[in-house]
C-alpha cells in the first residue's frame, strides 16, 4: 500500500499532469459537484472518500477534536483539540491566522506584490477599489498557502475590530505553486474575500484576503450569516463592527486554499519567515511598527 501511495504522489509531481488535471478541467463544475459530494453523510461514501484523500496527502487527525465524523466535509473543516496550538502573546507580535507554507512575502514597492518569481500583480487589482494601494505602499505581505492536508480554519491575527468584507466573485483556478508559476494575476482572478480589520491601539489597518480555489470555492465568516461562494447574490461590499481578540476563530475554507495578508509601513516580516518554511496558526508573522 505504501508503494502505491508513494507511486500515485509521484505521478502527481509531474508538473504537465498536475497542471492538466487540476486546471483543464470545467473548474466550476467541478467545485460545485465537490461541495456536494462533501457533504454526503452516508457512511460508506465517507469512509471511502477519506481513505483515497489521505492516499494523496499525509493528513494528520491525531490534532483533530474529534475522531469521528460525519461527512468528508465534516472532516476537511475539524476543528483542533484545545491547546495543540499556541498563541504568541507579545504585543509586538502579529501571528499567522492559519497554518501553512510561506509562498512569496516581502516588501509592497510600487503597488505591486509577488505571487510567483517572475510573475507580479498589482494589489490594487487584488483589493479592489475600496483600498487605496498608497495606504500600503512601502507596507510588507505573506502569502499562506494551505495544503489539502492542513488545518482549513484561520484566526485572528491580533486582537482589533473587522470593519469591512468584500466579497470578489471569481474563477477557481488551483492555486499550487505550479500554477502560480503559469497563470498570470491568478490570485486577482480567483474568487476571494477582502477582509480589512483596525488592529491594536493606533489602529492600524491591515488585510487578510482568503482566496478559494478549485474544489474549494466556499468561504465561511463567522459573525457574517453567509457562505461565500460563487452563489452568493447578496451585497459584495459588507460593513462589519466584529470585534475579535487574538487566535480567535474567524472561519474557514470548505476545503483548503491561500491567505494573503497586507500590512502598511512600519511593519516587518517576523524572524525566520521565508519563502518554503512551514507555519502554525498563532506564530509570529509580522512584527507591529515601534
């Protein structure tokens, strides 16, 4: 079994195939189909879907609240056992709002931010209109990405108050490094939400933006009674007075994807953050100006 499995991943590392697979396909269809699919509660489709998932990724349960669930859904959004996450507590320290891999991060330098080598984008074009780029010109960003097998919940950076959610209706390209490589301003085309929060005592305005991808086009907020998703037909531009403390739960991916954060000047990539290194929600992220 575990040559099979070692076998059907290395198949998958094949740059043409992935990008064939994961993209040439009718990607909404295919995301639609996915989110009922997930959801099915019949026992034997549960069991069989988990088991050809962890086939293709090393999830790992044992973090997991509970060991049991419902649905294949059910179990891609567990939530995690108390205390298996730790919270950086210094004031100076804004954390990262979920797990995963540090893609490209660093300075915010003519409006334009990376989301590859080679490949930049306007943050203009990613934010929408209601940001002026000016107001984090100079200022630093992440890009998490999350893996099929990691945690899909993401928290609250540092304590402050959400304001505002822009919901971008959008494509569902896959949003792997492979692709990112490929398709230009994949991030500014996907469907995404905008998430603007005032953090600490100055106030400072910073961003998190969860963008969904294939199979993964449903974005749930807490305090919002909405599912996002490319059925919503509610208002795009939702005012908000949320407040939230630090490694607070802010919601979730149906199923796994991206978060970019945006902070203005000031603000500094924390220590050891680099392209490729793996992180957990609730380490440091960025470093809040002096």
């Amino acid at each position: 079994m575990m040559k099979f499995t070692q076998s059907i991943r290395k198949l998958f590392a094949n740059e043409d195939l992935n990008f064939l697979l994961t993209n040439r396909i009718p990607r909404h269809t295919a995301t639609v189909w996915m989110g009922w699919f997930s959801k099915i509660e019949i026992p034997w489709v549960r069991d069989l879907s988990i088991y050809v998932w962890r086939i293709f990724t090393d999830v790992d349960l044992s973090e997991a609240k509970k060991q049991s669930f419902k649905s294949l859904h059910d179990c891609f959004v567990r939530e995690l056992r108390e205390g298996v996450r730790s919270i950086d507590p210094h004031e100076s320290v804004v954390t990262s709002p979920s797990d995963g891999i540090v893609g490209e991060c660093g300075s915010i330098t003519n409006g334009q931010v990376f989301q590859a080598k080679g490949f930049p984008y306007k943050i203009s074009e990613l934010l929408g209109a209601s940001v002026d780029p000016q107001s984090l010109e100079g200022g630093v960003y992440v890009t998490l990405r999350l893996t099929s097998a990691m945690y899909h919940r993401f928290h609250a950076p540092y304590q402050g108050k959400i304001d505002r959610v822009v919901y971008h209706s959008g494509d569902t390209w896959n949003v792997n490094p492979i692709a990112l490589r490929r398709i230009e301003k994949l991030f500014c085309m996907n469907e995404r939400a905008m998430i603007s929060m005032r953090i600490g005592s100055a106030q400072h305005q910073i961003y998190l933006v969860p963008v969904a991808a294939i199979l993964v086009a449903s974005i749930r907020l807490h305090g919002l009674n909405i599912l996002l998703n490319s059925r919503y037909r509610g208002d795009h531009n939702i005012e908000c007075d949320l407040t939230c403390t630090k490694g607070q739960e802010l919601g979730w991916f149906e199923h796994g994807s991206t978060i970019i954060v945006f902070a203005p000047r000031g603000f500094e990539l924390a220590p050891g953050i680099k392209s490729g290194e793996h992180i957990k929600m609730g380490c440091s992220l960025l470093t809040l100006p002096d």
